[in-house]
C-alpha cells in the first residue's frame, strides 16, 4: 500500500515535472531582441504594465506572444498574423490557456477581405504591400522579421 | 468577416479587435505599417492609454517616420527608441511609447530606470531620432552580449546595413556605417 503511494507519487512528480519542463520550454525568451523583450517582461512582472490585455499584431510564429502569455498568466494575449502558416506555428497557444489567435490583417480600416499570403514567410510582407495598396498610398516595406 | 475557403484574410482594425476589453500593452511589428494599424486604434488608445511598442527603420524610412513620430506624439504619448537593433536591417528599433501621464507613476520601475540609466532606453524627439542607429555599443539583434557570453562580445555586423553573420565580435566593431 505504502509502496504503491510512494509509486504513485513517484509517477505524479516525473509527470509534473515533465510538464513543467514543457512548460519551460514554451517559455524560454526568445533568442532575439533580449533587450526589447527584457524591458517589456520587466514592466508585465513588476506590475508598471497598465491593466488590461496584451496585443501582438505581426505576431509571426508566436516567440514574443508566448514571452508576454508565460509572464502575466492573468492577462489575455491576442496573437494577430495574416499568415496561417504562422500560426499554426504559434504552439504554446495548445498549452497556455491566455493566448488566443487571430488570422487577421489589421489596418486603419477594416470590413473587407484581403487575398492572403503564400507559402513560406517572405510572401507575409508581399502580401501586406497589397493589403497597404488597398488602403491607401502604397508604402515602401521592410523585411519579415 | 471570416475567411474565405480561397485564404482571403479579413482586415480589422485594433478599435474593433478590442471592442469593450481593455487594452494594456500593444506590440506592433508590420513591416512598414504601423501608423495604420495605429490609425485604426484611436478609441482604444484614448479610451485605455496601453502602453506600445512599434518598428521603426530610422534610416530607410525616414519620411514615414516622421508621420508615425508625429500622430505618435499628437496621442501624447512619450517615444524611447530602444537601443538595440530589432530586424534584418541594422536602423531597425523597436519604439517604446508611453502615455505622458503615465510617466511619473513609472519612474519607480527598477527595470525601467535602469534600462534608461545605461542608455538601452533613450527618450527621443523628431530631431535626434534618427541619430540613435550608430550611437554605440550597439546591441545585436541575435542573444549575444548577455549574461553568458564572453567578456566584451556583442553580435555584430562590421560596416553592413544587413547582417553578415550571427557570429559575435568585439565592441570596438560594433559601429554599423550604414
């Protein structure tokens, strides 16, 4: 019987802490912008961020949404990216219950359908230029992050 | 809107993605069209005053810049460029733009001041903006220049407007001539 405690224990802390290695995981910070990215964790973490949800808009494959939803469990985070193949790259959003995604493309206005990107990450900014051309005066854009 | 069965995207605006939730912190990386996505938020950044970010390229784009510093600045809204490069080309900053009331409740952020104090956060205007892509040490885009790396290594790009390699190199190189 005591046996079977401990085993059961045993079994309940390899799958804690497998879930809480998962959990590391999806929160590592993401291997760029670390000064950026410090900054905005250290306002979520001690409490100078205004109340309120957090906005991702360019989100691409999540890295920064994941930072911001790990940091401040109790705020919601939108990941906004035209692209669905970004998104369905966005994978903490399976597992971290604050994250919600939107395939959208936002602008001054909206209300209207834009044809969306192609394959690979390079057509997200070809495919903003239109959505830019739709707007208004056609812009030069930069690089995909 | 939803999207059609053809990957058509529907185009929304940041007002109407919030709808009655309040908004506290905005990232926003499109590439060239940050004053629309901010165009589209006007209830919501007067309603909620979040706290933002944006991706400026100081040098490449100047004009364009000078109409997101401006509407920027007419929210009443306080811009720091952050001092480290945020993209492929090496004049690309993240912008952190804070309310202007909202400052002085700020000045007891320890990451706050301590990022202004060592010179990672410089508060800027129209003018001195576009000064802030050589100031050094510059620091790189990728993880470098952090708590593990090697004594006085930061990622650099030696004398490109892109980046060459990931590969770190000394602080007396990190000065991009762009």
């Amino acid at each position: 019987m005591r046996f079977n405690t401990m085993l059961a224990s045993g079994l309940l802390s390899v799958a804690l802490s497998s879930a809480q290695h998962e959990h590391a995981n999806l929160c590592r910070k993401p291997p760029r912008e670390s000064t950026f990215n410090s900054i905005v964790e250290g306002l979520l973490r001690d409490g100078s961020m205004p109340p309120g949800d957090v906005l991702d808009v360019g989100a691409n494959t999540g890295e920064w949404t994941c930072l911001y939803a790990c940091v401040s469990p109790s705020r919601l985070v939108h990941a906004v990216d035209p692209s669905a193949k970004n998104l369905r790259l966005l994978r903490c959003a399976d597992h971290i219950q604050n994250v919600r995604k939107a395939r959208l493309a936002l602008s001054a206005v909206g209300g209207y359908n834009i044809t969306g990107p192609g394959k690979g990450a390079w057509a997200t900014a070809s495919y903003r230029l239109r959505a830019d051309a739709a707007v208004g005066p056609r812009r030069r854009s930069g690089e995909h992050r | 809107m939803r999207p059609s069965a053809h990957g058509d995207v529907p185009v929304s605006t940041v007002d109407e993605l919030f709808g009655d939730s309040t908004a506290g912190f905005m990232h926003i990386d499109v590439e060239g069209h940050e004053l629309d996505v901010l165009l589209g938020g006007g209830r919501v950044l007067s309603r909620d005053r979040p706290i933002f970010s944006v991706e400026a390229h100081l040098r490449r784009e100047k004009k364009s810049n000078n109409k997101l510093f401006n509407h920027i600045t007419a929210l009443q809204y306080t811009v720091f460029v952050v001092h480290e490069v945020c993209g492929w080309f090496t004049d690309c900053r993240n912008l952190l733009c804070i309310p202007d009331e909202r400052l002085g409740s700020l000045a007891g952020s320890a990451v706050l001041n301590l990022a202004v104090r060592s010179g990672v956060l410089v508060k800027v205007n129209l003018r001195n903006i576009s000064e802030y892509t050589s100031a050094a040490p510059l620091r790189g885009f990728y993880d470098a220049g952090g708590l593990l790396s090697k004594p006085g290594q930061y990622v650099c790009n030696k004398n490109s407007r892109t980046w060459k390699s990931d590969k770190p190199c000394s602080t007396a190189n990190t000065q991009p001539n762009d």
